[in-house]
C-alpha cells in the first residue's frame, strides 16, 4: 500500500495541475498542427511566458501564502483553494496578456483564455464544494485535443488514448490519497473537457 500511495503521489506532483499547461503547449508545439510551426526561438519565449504564468509565479504565490499559519498548504477543505486559485487566474491572465504581444498562431490565446475560464469556475464551486482541480486540468487538455482534431480533420487517436489513459491514473492517485471522492473527480474532469472543447470548438 505504501508503494502505491508513493506512486500516487509521484503521479500527482508530475500531473499537477499548475503543470498541465506547459505540458499542453509543448503537446501543441510539437504536434503535426499547421500551428505547430514555429521557429525555435519563437517557441521558446512561448514556453517560457506558459512557464513562468501558469507555473512559477503561482508556486511562488503558494509559498509566500504558507508563511501564514492560516493557511492550510495541503488545502483539504475546498475554500483552502480559493486564494490560491484567484492568484492563479490573474497570473494565467498575464500570460495570456503577454501572448498577444507575440506573432503567434490565435490558438495559443485561445487554450489560454479556455484555461483561465476553467480556474474562474473552479474557484466559484470551491467556495462552496471540493472539485477536482488535477482532473479538470487533464480533462481540459483531453478536450483541447479532441476539439482541434475535429475543427482540422486530423487522427490524434493515439495521443487521445494515451491521454485518456493518464487521466485514468492521476484520477486513481487522488482517490487513493484520499484527496477527493468519485464524483468529485468526475465533476473535475468533465468541466475541463466541456470547457476547452466548447471554447475551442467554436472560437
């Protein structure tokens, strides 16, 4: 069991939700996407603004909280979340700010703009009800992949399967560390996916 919760817990620090982002943009840089050709130094600066946005400057917002004694940094209860969601947002929304100053393809700020509307929402429910943030990340990346699939009628079957079985196991990592219940990753997941899909699918 010891084994398995290490595991678990391994899964979720590589599959966090903080990190979802950079690994979508290095998925869409690296794609067969007419949007994945770009020059190098373009894609870069690009993963460096999604680094630094959606990644370092929250976890140094995360640190910074955990000075006060207040502040619960395992963040059990939903409304633990919901400072360090609201930072989240304002930095993602750097990031999509400082996109736009690049000559990159729209999609980029597109995947951006459906991601902050996923921490909008995530930080709405937590007030009242604790939702799966590592499934609404993973599903969200799911749905941004299966919408661009269809709107460029191109076969991303196995990058979907792969996805689809990585969700599989960040979800039986959280409910195994007891993080959240079956519904709460459900409910994580499906509004991730229905978000990016929806946003992308019709932007």
């Amino acid at each position: 069991m010891k084994i398995n919760q290490r595991i678990a817990q391994l899964l979720s620090l590589l599959f966090h939700p903080l990190l979802i982002p950079t690994y979508g943009f290095l998925l869409l840089m690296n794609s067969d996407f007419y949007f994945a050709m770009l020059s190098f130094e373009a894609k870069k600066l690009l993963l460096l603004i999604i680094f630094m946005s959606t990644f370092l400057l929250p976890l140094i917002s995360l640190g910074i909280l955990s000075f006060n004694k207040r502040f619960n940094l395992k963040m059990d209860k939903s409304t633990d979340r919901v400072i360090p969601l609201l930072f989240t947002a304002v930095y993602f929304y750097m990031g999509y700010f400082y996109l736009g100053k690049l000559q990159v393809y729209p999609i980029y700020r597109i995947f951006m703009l459906s991601t902050i509307l996923i921490i909008i929402l995530l930080l709405l429910i937590s007030m009242k009800w604790k939702i799966s943030a590592h499934m609404a990340g993973i599903g969200g990346l799911i749905g941004a992949v299966l919408a661009l699939s269809f709107r460029l009628g191109m076969n991303s079957s196995f990058l979907l399967i792969g996805l689809i079985s990585m969700a599989g196991l960040i979800g039986s990592s959280r409910l195994l560390l007891n993080k959240h219940n079956p519904i709460q990753i459900y409910a994580g997941f499906f509004l991730g996916f229905a978000i990016n899909y929806l946003v992308i699918i019709f932007l």
